[in-house]
C-alpha cells in the first residue's frame, strides 16, 4: 500500500504544482502578450539602440548556431568559463555605459527603483516557484520524446568531472552571480525592450527567448531554455524590475548547481 500511495501522492502534488503554475502565467501571458499590459518601460530606446541590438542580436544567433553545429565535440576548460564571464562582463559595461552617456539612469532603464529587493526577493521566489513544474513538465516531455538518450550540457560535464575547487567555483560563480546579472541586462533589460517597441511584446519576448535558449548551444534543453526565459520574461513584465528575474535565475541556477555536485 505505502507503495502505491508515495508514487500516487508524488504525481498529485505535482499535478496540483503544475495547474497553479499555469494559473499564474497563463493570465499574465494574456495580459502581456495579448492585451500588452505589462510594465517594462520602453520609451528609453532610440536608433542607436536598435542597431546595437540588431548586431547583438545576429552576434548571438551566429554564436547559438556554432554551439550547436559542436554539440558533442566541445570541451569545457577553466579558461572558458573565465572567458565567458568577460565577454559577458564586456558587453555588460558597453551597454551600461551607452545608457549613462545619454544620461539615462539605470535604474530607471532597467526598473531598478520600482520595488525594493525584500519585494523583489518574494516576487522573484513566488514566480520562480510557479514556473518549476512548468520546466519539469516540459524537460520531461523533452525527456521521454528522446527515448532517455540526453547527454548533458558541457558546462555540466565540466562541473561534475571537476578536480579542483578552483574549476567548481569558477562555475559557481559563474551561474549564480555573472550569468543572472549578465544574462537578464542583455536579453530582458536591454533586448526586449527595443524589440517590444518595434515588433510588439509577444515578438520581443518569443525572440528574445529563444536567442536566450539557442545561445546556451544544447539542444535537449532548448524547450526548457526557452521557457524559463519566457517565464523571466513575463515576471519582468509584472513587477517593472529586472531585479525580479535577476533573483529568479539566480536561484533557479544555484539549484541546479548544488543538484548537479551533490544529487547527480
């Protein structure tokens, strides 16, 4: 009997997890997406946004499609990690820096000031805690359609074959504090407000999305990918702070972590 109801309990939490993460994305993609409700600021853009982001834009896609064309060939080294997190850093102070010169704050640009980290801590969590079942869903989806045949990312392969602490904190530094910072400035503060400007929201955060999930060079985990950036996505649009999916993929890759060295 303890049996049957463990596994029977398991699929009932999850079943129950998964239709209150629904309930929570599925009216703010409507709102958002649809109706175009949402909070991110975009009257900052001007013309010299729109051409860094077109080359950006095509820098990454060209980068994405190398990753994948390699999938399976590469080898992560502590070098590509150190340089990752520059060219990240790089483009991170060129964008920032574009901003300051034409005196827009920061903070304003990037919705820094709408709430205070504690707010931006509880939504962050709230959200990434509905989106959760939505990655489990899909990634099992993705799971079962390759027959279990998934071999890791190289990052992954890095961090579990890791010797030394240098090689396991260099990654840990990497996913929990240059990735989440890094990663939400370029594609949700920066990226999808010029496209949400020109092409709408529901392109601009498709396409931003799916840049974000190519880029990352692993196809198995590109549905996944893609929803956690949607779902970053739509929680910036509900709390008008990049803090908000700055903590969410913060957390979401701090797990991941400590799953992988001690789990896996």
């Amino acid at each position: 009997m303890v049996d049957f109801l463990l596994p029977a309990l398991a699929v009932l939490v999850l079943v129950v997890w998964t239709a209150g993460g629904l309930r929570f994305y599925l009216p703010l993609a409507r709102d958002v997406l649809v109706r175009n409700a949402g909070r991110v600021a975009d009257d900052w853009t001007g013309r010299i946004d729109l051409a860094v982001a077109i080359v950006l834009t095509l820098w990454f896609a060209m980068l994405g499609r190398d990753a994948l064309l390699g999938e399976g060939t590469r080898t992560v080294e502590f070098r590509h990690v150190v340089s990752g997190a520059a060219v990240y850093a790089s483009i991170v102070l060129f964008l920032a820096g574009l901003l300051i010169y034409r005196s827009l704050p920061l903070s304003s640009v990037f919705g820094w000031n709408r709430c205070s980290f504690p707010g931006a801590l509880w939504r962050g969590m709230l959200a990434l805690l509905a989106a959760y079942p939505l990655l489990v869903l899909v990634q099992a989806m993705v799971y079962g359609a390759a027959g279990g045949d998934m071999a890791p990312q190289d990052v992954v392969q890095f961090l579990q074959g890791a010797e030394t602490p240098r090689d396991r904190l260099a990654v840990l530094v990497m996913a929990v504090a240059v990735a989440p910072v890094a990663e939400e400035m370029i594609f949700r503060g920066y990226l999808y407000p010029i496209g949400k400007r020109h092409l709408g929201p529901f392109v601009s955060m498709v396409g931003t999305s799916l840049l974000f999930a190519v880029l990352h060079g692993h196809m198995a985990s590109i549905p996944a990918l893609f929803t956690l950036a949607m779902c970053l996505g739509l929680a910036y649009e509900k709390s008008g702070s990049l803090l908000v999916p700055m903590i969410m993929h913060a957390v979401f890759n701090t797990v991941s972590v400590v799953a992988i060295l001690f789990l896996l």
